[in-house]
C-alpha cells in the first residue's frame, strides 16, 4: 500500500516536472519568434525608408563598381559602438539629421565624400531610434 501511495506521489511529481518543462520550451520558441518577427520588422523599416541602397548588414559587401562599400555594415557599426551608451541617440540624431562627410566617423573604410543624407524625411523618430538600437545589437 505504502509503495503505490509513493508511486503515486512520483507520478504526479513527474507530472508536475514535465508541464514545467514544457512551459519553458514553450517560453523559448515564443521569445525566438518574438525576436525574429522583430528582425523582419527591422528590415522591412530599412528596406522602406531605402537604407539598404547604402548599407549591408554584414560585413564583406562590396558598392558599385566593385568599390568600397557607400555606408558601412550594420554588423560594423555594432562593433564600432559596442561600449558606447550614448550611441542610440548619438546615432538616431545622425541618421535622421545626416552626417558631415568633412568629418567621416568611417574615414577609409567606406567610399569616401558623400557622406549620409538625412533621412527624415523617410522614417520617423520613434521607427528611427528602433531600427538603431536593433542595429546596435546586431553584434552581441
Ligand atoms: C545614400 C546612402 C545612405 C542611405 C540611404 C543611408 N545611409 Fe546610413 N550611412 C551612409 C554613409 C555614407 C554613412 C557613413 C557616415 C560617416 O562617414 O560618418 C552612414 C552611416 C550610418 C550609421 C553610422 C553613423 C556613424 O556616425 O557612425 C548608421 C547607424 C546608419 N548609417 C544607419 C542608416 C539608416 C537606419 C538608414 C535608413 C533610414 C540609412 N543609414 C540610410 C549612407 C547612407
């Protein structure tokens, strides 16, 4: 008696044990696909507004005519400003005002004289300053 009473306090122990299992894989797949439709997202936001004409996402693109690239990688520009808290407004601002191609923060790395034009007038600020902080963590 006493052995069916313990089997059967192990079954519902083992009951318990796999409905917490389960919820956790659950949990997983629905925060990889949270992540991934947040990635389709981001690249329909940057396919939209025309950033991909002037940026890969990784690395070893090449721009027209076989020249360097016209703005750098996205990957690249996690790297450049991994340690750097302010970067997702320092960069928001700069993708939405434009950069000074006098003072170029990717000096021989991209085609050089062109600098960014501001793209305002493509994407908002709230879609701006997501699409960055996606971008930024592209290499972690
Ligand atoms: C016409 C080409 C062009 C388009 C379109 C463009 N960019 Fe750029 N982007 C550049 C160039 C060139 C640079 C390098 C700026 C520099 O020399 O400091 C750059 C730099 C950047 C940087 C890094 C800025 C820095 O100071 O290091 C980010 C982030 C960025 N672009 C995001 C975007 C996003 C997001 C979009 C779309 C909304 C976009 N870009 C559209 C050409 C472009």
């Amino acid at each position: 008696m006493h052995t069916v009473k313990n089997h059967g306090r192990d079954v519902y122990i083992m009951n318990k044990v796999l409905v917490l299992l389960a919820a956790s894989v659950l949990a997983g797949a629905a925060s990889v696909q949270a992540q991934e439709a947040e990635d389709v997202r981001m690249m329909r936001l940057a396919e939209g507004a025309g950033c991909v004409i002037c940026h890969s996402i990784g690395t070893g693109s090449k721009g027209p005519h076989g020249l360097k690239p016209i703005g750098p990688a996205w990957v690249s520009v996690a790297q450049k400003y991994r340690d750097d808290p302010e970067a997702v407004s320092t960069l928001t601002q700069i993708v939405l005002e434009g950069s000074d191609p006098k003072s170029s923060h990717w000096e021989g790395e991209i085609s050089s004289g062109m600098g960014m034009p501001g793209n305002s007038l493509v994407i908002n600020d709230d879609d701006a300053g997501a699409l960055v902080a996606w971008i930024l963590n592209l290499a972690r």
